[in-house]
C-alpha cells in the first residue's frame, strides 16, 4: 500500500521532467538560442547605408544560413560598423575579396545580409576581417530612378506629339516627303537614274569580262601580246628603235636648226648660197645621166658577142640557185 503514493509520485516527476525538456527544446528552436552553443568567428562589413538592418538578422552565403548580426554602431563620420557572427564551419569556403551587401528575406520579408563571390585562390577570411561591401539600390534610390524615367518618358512623349504634328502638317523632311508629290517625283526620277546606272555598270562589267575572256583565250592576239614573251622583246626593242630613230631625228633638225643660224656652216651654205644649191642640183642631174648612160652601156656589153657567153653562165647560175 505504501509503495503506491511513491510510484505515483515518481511519474508525475517524470512527466515533469520531460515536459520541462520539451519546453526548453521549443524555446531554443524558437529562439534559435541552440546557435549559441555553436563556434563563431567575428567579421566587420561597414555600411554607407544599413537599409533598417537590425542586430539578430541572419547571414546567408549561397542560400545557406552561416550566422546573425551581432551588432551595429556607428563608425567616423556616416558609416555603420556591422559586426558579424559566422559559424566557423563555414569558414574554409568564405575567402578575404568576397564581397556582402544587403537584401531582403522574401519580397516583404526581414533584412538579411549576403555573402558571395571569393577567388579560390585567395586566402580564406580569418577572425576579425573587413569583408568589402557592394552598394546596393535601396527603395528610395528606386523610386528616385523611376522617377528620373518618368521625366524622361513625358519628354520623349512631348517630343512625339511635336513630330506627329510636324508630319500632320507636311512640315520638315519626313513630312514632305508624305505629302509633297513633286518630292516624291524628284526621288523616284532619282530612283530611276540609279537604276539605269546600275544597268550601265552591269553592261561596263560584261564588256570586262568579254575583253578578260579574250586575253585568257590562247590564239588570241591580245592573249599573244599580253603572255607571249617573244611577241613583247619585240615590241620592246622596236619600241626603242623608234625611240633611237626620234633621238637622231631630234639631233638632225637640231643641226639644219644650227646650221640655218650659221650661214658659214655647210648646212647653212646650202641653204643660204643659190649658186651653190645650183651647183649640187646640176651634179645630180649629171650622176643621174651619168648612171642612166652606164646603164645603157651595160645593156650592150651584154649584148655583144665577147660577153654574150659571160653573162649567159651567170643568170643559169642564178635560176639553178633559185630552183635549189
């Protein structure tokens, strides 16, 4: 009978006890009083502008919860110094240049803050490091923004309607070129004109390609003149034949020009002194009757009788080498 009070109160000490336990699991889970328990390792990031951060918000590096806010205060003239409660466990993926700036748990939820970035080959953060912050727009530097836009929007809009009315009105380029139809006549003649030289270049290019066509063409005499290396050291050295020839011509008339200058000259003899031009005129006209009578005579030596025999020998010579 006695053992029955002691057994009963055994197990309401026990559920006690346990209810205890459970009530002071909640509280830590709650809470989150268990992190307190867990290593940490301290990092400062300063803020030109916290953006209603508060001591106890969480730190995030790649969607996981590394730690809290420890605390802030002020720093020199218009920062703020946030001190920062990492988790040691992550300290080997958190390196000393990645970067943290502010954000927000969910569209309207709580301040966070977000480490990210980091060179793997960096040194990884140590206790007591500054880790660089990137500003971020705030909702008063988007509301700013938006309304800069907006400013720029009603005075694109103005400017709009300002064209639309220009055109309305067939003013400026654009708008005469809508309603002025001589405009439209002088680009369409225009048109025309660029069309036909296209046709004209088209037909200029055919012609190119008939003449390249020729040069390429073996047989061809501009295929010979332009390939054909025999055909060009010839044109080549008549070319300087023509060139010596007009050189000495050049150097004749030089002298008849000298030589009408200087009547004592032989040249200038000749030209100046009649009785002397008589004179060589009358020993042409002599050498030329003088060849005519040997010519004659020639004819009847042939004819005689002494050198018919001669002469016979030598002209079958001659038509027996021509038949050879």
């Amino acid at each position: 009978m006695n053992d029955s009070p002691n057994k009963r109160t055994v197990m309401v000490g026990l559920f006690v006890f346990i209810g205890l336990a459970i009530l002071i699991t909640g509280i830590l889970m709650i809470g989150n009083l268990h992190e307190t328990f867990k290593r940490k390792m301290q990092v400062i990031a300063l803020f030109d502008d916290v953006g209603g951060l508060q001591a106890g918000n969480n730190v995030w590096f790649s969607g996981v919860k590394i730690g809290t806010v420890k605390s802030l205060r002020f720093y020199k003239e218009s920062q703020v110094e946030v001190i920062i409660s990492i988790e040691v466990k992550a300290q080997e993926y958190i390196r000393k240049n990645a970067k943290i700036k502010t954000g927000t748990d969910g569209l309207i939820g709580n301040k966070i803050l977000i480490i990210y970035g980091g060179s793997s080959r960096t040194p990884q953060v140590q206790d007591g490091d500054t880790l660089l912050v990137e500003k971020t727009f705030s909702q008063e530097d988007m509301v700013n923004t938006f309304q800069e836009s907006n400013k720029n929007l009603q005075a694109i809009t103005q400017d709009l309607k300002k064209m639309s009315k220009s055109l309305a009105g067939g003013e400026g380029t654009i708008g005469k070129l809508i309603y002025d139809n001589h405009v439209y006549d002088n680009i369409d003649a225009t048109t025309a004109s660029l069309r036909q030289a296209s046709a004209n270049a088209a037909r200029m290019t055919h012609s190119l390609d008939v003449f390249t066509d020729g040069l390429n063409a073996k047989g061809s005499l501009p295929h010979e003149l332009v390939t054909d290396t025999i055909i060009f050291h010839s044109l080549k050295g008549s070319a300087l034949q023509l060139r010596q020839l007009v050189d000495t011509a050049s150097l004749a008339i030089s002298s008849l020009r000298a030589g009408e200058k200087n009547p004592s000259s032989a040249v200038g003899v000749l030209l100046h002194d009649p009785e002397s031009g008589a004179r060589i005129k009358a020993v042409l006209k002599n050498l030329e009757s003088s060849t005519k009578k040997l010519d004659e005579d020639l004819e009847a030596a042939q004819h005689s009788f002494l050198l018919r025999g001669f002469f016979k020998k030598k002209e079958k010579q001659k038509r027996d080498s021509l038949r050879h």
